[in-house]
C-alpha cells in the first residue's frame, strides 16, 4: 500500500476483528476447540466495545475506515501493523462486508445489527466504485474467503457494469489452501469471460502470501 501497488482492500467480517485485535495488542488468536466447550469463545470485551465505539465515532464513514481512523486516533501500540490503520492513513478504500451472526463482536449486548449493516452497505458501494480502476489491465486478489467476498465480488461487479463502465481485460486471482466452488466461478471465471484471465492457486497461505509478496517486492 506504501508503495502504491495496492490500491483496494476489502475484508469479510473477521478481518477487522484480528485487525484491531492486533492494533490493540500485537497478536490476536483464540483457542476456539477448547473455549467453544464453556460459551467462551468470542466473549472478551474489548474487540466488540471498540468496534461498535469507532463505528459510532465516525457516522460519514464506512465499516473500514471507521475502524482504521480509530485505531489511528487511539494512537493504538501496534497501530503500524494494522492494514486498516494504515489504509485510511494513506487515503486509501479498505471496505468490510459483513454476515450478521458470523463474527465474535456480534454476540456482545453492545451490538448494533441496524449500524453494522449501514456501515457495511456503505462499503459495498465504495467497493462497487473501486472495480472501475480494474479496467485494462488491473488484478484483484481473492485470498482465503470461501463464500462472502466471491458473493460481493460478483454482484459488484455485475452493478458497476450495469452502470455502464467498462470493466474488462482484467486479471483474478484466487488463492487459498484448498479449492472451493465460489471462488473458482465468481472469482476465476465468470469475471473474465468478455477478456481477461483468470487463476486459482492452491497452497497454504504462510508459504504463498511471503512469496507473492517477494515478487511484487521484486518487480514480478
């Protein structure tokens, strides 16, 4: 994103979690098999009471960027590994879609469904506005998200095609550890049907995101 070769990122609703989790205190993990057996998995306070404080904080902004300008308005320790602290200092779009009921900051009495939706339709449109920029020669990245972000991917785009843009000769990339059937027809291949190329890259992502890295890195 610092060097520009990033211009977009979007999460599905637990990216912002381990985001501002990592922000608060430099790691983020739960031991869901064991905390699962007594109800306490996903019930800490702080990830669910800053997620819905920054959202209320920032009304003009989406789920994205109101986590990020939070994060860098707390001055949080780790704010400078945060990908959403980092994209809203640097201006650019990081949008979240999220599946009420899917996240741990869903289930906390703090919660607001109504606020959670508003701010993610938002993003869905700033998402939509950002698929024009694929136009000719652009790349857009799907790594790990099984269902949701295949699903928004491909009804953004059939939307800002409908409005008329040209969104064509494009490259789509998937990654993830094993092969799943959204991706591979909302990512892959229907996308790139009228130009374009489609790929699917099979492998664990601590191997395969240091690597592509490394390329971009190096000019590949």
């Amino acid at each position: 994103m610092k060097k520009g070769r990033i211009t977009g990122v979007a999460m599905n609703g637990a990216g912002p979690v381990h985001d501002l989790e990592i922000a608060m205190i430099g790691e983020t993990s739960e031991d869901v098999a064991e905390e699962i057996k007594s109800g306490r998995f996903g019930m800490v306070e702080e990830t669910a009471s800053e997620t819905m404080k920054a959202l209320k904080t920032y009304p003009k902004y989406g789920f994205g960027q109101s986590i990020g300008q939070w994060i860098l308005d707390r001055e949080m320790d780790f704010a400078d590994e945060s990908i959403l602290a980092n994209a809203a200092r640097l201006g650019i779009p990081a949008t979240v879609h999220a599946a009420i009921g899917c996240e741990i900051t869903h289930i906390h009495p703090e919660s607001d469904g109504a606020l959670i939706g508003e701010k993610s339709f938002e993003d869905f449109k700033i998402f939509t506005a950002q698929l024009k920029s694929l136009n000719d020669g652009g790349m857009y990245f799907n790594i790990g998200s099984a269902v949701i972000l295949p699903e928004v991917f491909i009804k953004a785009l059939s939307a800002v095609r409908n409005l008329g843009e040209s969104v064509e000769n494009f490259y789509s990339v998937n990654m993830d550890m094993t092969s799943h059937y959204r991706p591979a027809v909302n990512v892959v291949h229907r996308p790139v049907q009228n130009g374009g190329k489609g790929y699917n890259i099979t492998g664990h992502h601590e191997i395969m995101i240091p690597l592509l890295y490394h390329l971009m890195e190096n000019g590949g």
